[in-house]
C-alpha cells in the first residue's frame, strides 16, 4: 500500500513537548505511519496509508490547545505592545510588594535565591503549561486502562522520586563547579540567561524556544516512552519519573538554577518541591487544560514571567560580583553597622563574620584606612555554594574551612571591597573610609 504525506499547520505549538503531544495523539490512528512534527514551523508532516479524517486529529489535540488550521496566520500583538504590558505588569507587582511591606506582610526582599513556596507555585503554573500538558495527555492515556485513582498515585509518585533523585545528580555537578570562580561564574551567568529568556517566553516578549531548544532531552523521553509501553503495569510509575527529560523550558531552568546551590540535598529538596506544585493539577488534567482557557490565566502567567525575569537579572548582578563589577549592591543593601562591628586589638582592625546555611552573617562593614584589618570567619557550614569564598580585589578564591578562616589586608589603596561566594549567590561588601 501506498504511504501519502499531507503537511497540517497547528495552531498553538510553541515549544518541543508541543511536538510530543501532538505526535502521541495522532500516533493513535493504526494507519498513520509517521509524524514529524515542528512547533518552530507550527506543522506536522503525517504519513499514512488510506484516508485521514482531519476532523477527527482535530478532537484529539483541541483539548491541549492545539487546532488544524486550514488557512493558517499567525497574529501577534506588536512588540511596543507587549512591552508596555511587561512594564505595566511589572510596576503593578513591585507597588503590591511596596503595600505588602508596609503592612509587614512579606518578609525583606532577597535577591539571593528563588524561595520554595515560589518553586511550588512555579510548579503549579508549569502543571497548565502546554509543556506539563504533555505529561497530562500521556497520563490519562494511562487512566483508561488502569485505575484513575491508582494511575494517577503512581504517575505523580514517580515524578516527584524522579525529580528528588536527578536534583541530587545536578546538585553534586554544582558542587564541583562552583568550587571555583572561572566555572561558578560561567554557570551563573548561564542561570541569569535561562532564568531571563523563560521570564521572557512566559511574558510572550521572546520565544528562546523558537532559536534555542534543548530538544535532545524530548528524544530521550520519547525512546524511554517507546520502551515502557511494553510493561503497561509498570509504565504509570516509570512514565512519570521519565517526564523528567520532556523539553519544558521551566524545568529546564530549575535544573541549571538548582546546581548553583552547590549543595546536592537542597538541590534535591527544590527539585522535589517543583515536582509536588505540579501534582495537583495534573491528578485533575482537565481542570488544568481548562484553567489554560480563562483570561485571567495569561495575565497570571504573564506575571510570573516577570518575576521569573527578575530573578535572572538578579543572576546577572550575581555573576558581575563575582568578578568584582556588581556596583548595584549599594542601592540595595542597608549601611547600617553596629558599633561592635569592628574592634581594635592589637593596632589591628578585626571583623569577624559566620558562614552557614543562610550565607554570611554579617555581610557589611565598614573599616578605616589608617589600621591593617584581620578578618576572621568562622565556618558553621560550607558544604553548599557559600563555602567557596570570592574577593577579586584581594586574589581570594578558595573554599573555607569548617571552624576559624583568617585573611589580613591594607585597606589604604581600596575605597570598598566586594566579597561572595563562588556563584555570587551571598554576598557582602566592606567600605573603606578616612
């Protein structure tokens, strides 16, 4: 028999899971042979034996979004347009976080790292996301042969366990590379990149997806897919934990972010708490795909794009401290300093600092040109991202020991001293007055 080819232009493929999804479906047709989908060009190339009933292909993939288009445009909003917006959304969160504050509703503004309750609600946006959609489809495909309840249990459990385990995996990776400044920095700056572009394709300002797409990863989730469909017991567990490797540019993200901790079980923990904001929403696929349809879904998603965005620039400012060229920090910090501070011993100007969990404590202070200064640290812990110490203008790069650290200096030829971990992540600064 005779294979044809037809070409069908999709309407609402913006990403490689979108090409998964749509493959998956019209894969259900026997006699469709091949699909080669393209979500740059927005098309599939079917080959099949027969006839195909368009109609019916288009049933199948409507409910995640897509739509065969017979004439096919593409409308955009103008870019001045969708700046504006960005801007707009933009004002409106920061004058919210200004009232929140007041009201000491939210804790101090951190630029440090992203929090875990919103890893979880980044979670749980990705779980509408036409990426975790794919994850869904695959699911209730599950759920027709098997117990929903039961499927839907396992599928999850094997995300979450997979996300926990390949976050330890990222997070010793991290731990090599940020023991060290050249590397922490080029991982830094690769976070700020990923963490800018997503905020960017969230806010529907640029599709990074379009011009640079780790698809690689969607190949390895397909083989692995191919390969569970031959144990249908087994396959709602092992299908969740491989959805790991679909092409989603969130978890993409997260898993760069994640190995700047330097710190396998946080890391871990994030990748974990990023899995569970997506399990609601995916034990109710439906509810999820509807939730995508509301207006007030774009705005939202439009939101955390801005926030996502942020967050890179604040990368960026992490990856200029380590090499001693953030000078924003100034703006951001309090100068405040507690008169004990600083103390004299000795003719020597002391300024004792703590390493631990949270980064460095204190991290400002201020000293006098006139007196050679000791700084000694104490290492509580420094098995993460802030047990690499960088001060660029002193030729400090080195990881710090658990208990006392002693570094002396002049201070008379500097005016002020940047100081961070190998990743820029904590940071501090002394000034130098006459």
């Amino acid at each position: 028999m005779k294979t044809k080819k037809k070409t069908l232009k999709i309407e609402g493929m913006h990403c490689p899971s979108c090409e998964i999804l749509v493959k998956d479906k019209f894969s259900q047709f026997k006699n469709i042979k091949e699909i080669k989908a393209d979500f740059r060009k927005k098309e599939a190339e079917v080959f099949y034996h027969g006839q195909i009933d368009e109609e019916k292909l288009n049933q199948l993939i409507k409910p995640f979004g897509y739509e065969i288009k017979k004439r096919f445009e593409e409308k955009e909003e103008p870019l001045f347009n969708r700046l504006l917006e960005f801007f707009s959304i933009a004002v409106f969160l920061f004058l919210i976080y200004l009232i929140f504050k007041e009201l000491n509703w939210v804790p101090s503004f951190s630029y440090q790292k992203l929090s875990l309750p919103l890893v979880f609600i980044l979670g749980v946006v990705a779980s509408t996301s036409t990426c975790m959609a794919t994850a869904g489809a695959l699911y209730l495909s599950l759920a027709k042969k098997n117990s929903h309840f039961v499927s839907a249990v396992s599928f999850n459990l094997g995300r979450v366990l997979s996300y926990f385990f390949f976050g330890l995996i990222f997070g010793f990776l991290g731990k090599g590379l940020t023991n060290s400044a050249i590397f922490g920095g080029i991982l830094t700056l690769l976070i700020s990149l990923m963490m800018i572009f997503l905020g960017l394709d969230m806010a529907k300002i640029f599709s990074w997806q379009r011009y640079l797409s780790l698809s690689f990863t969607g190949k390895i989730f397909e083989y692995l897919e191919e390969k569970l469909r031959r144990y249908p017991r087994k396959m709602p567990f092992f299908l969740g934990a491989i959805t790991y490797f679909l092409p989603c540019g969130f978890t993409q993200s997260l898993q760069i972010y994640v190995m700047g901790f330097g710190n396998p079980l946080l890391s871990a923990v994030y990748m974990m708490v990023f899995a569970l904001g997506t399990v609601p929403l995916l034990m109710a696929i439906n509810l999820a795909l509807n939730i995508r349809k509301f207006a007030i879904y774009e705005y939202f998603l439009k939101g955390m794009g801005v926030l996502v965005f942020f967050v890179g620039v604040s990368y960026f400012l992490n990856f200029l401290n380590i090499f001693g060229l953030n000078y924003f920090d100034r703006f951001f910090q309090k100068n405040e300093v507690n008169v004990e501070n600083v103390k004299i011993i000795d003719g020597k100007q002391v300024i004792e600092m703590t390493v631990d969990a949270s980064g460095y404590s204190p991290n400002f202070f201020v000293v006098k040109k006139d007196a050679p200064v000791k700084w000694v640290i104490y290492g509580k812990n420094v098995l993460g991202c802030q047990g690499y110490f960088v001060v660029p203008l002193l030729g400090i790069s080195q990881a710090l020991k658990e208990g006392e650290n002693v570094f002396e200096f002049d201070p008379k030829d500097f005016s002020e001293i940047p100081f961070s971990c190998g990743m820029g992540m904590f940071r501090g600064r002394i000034v130098i007055k006459s």
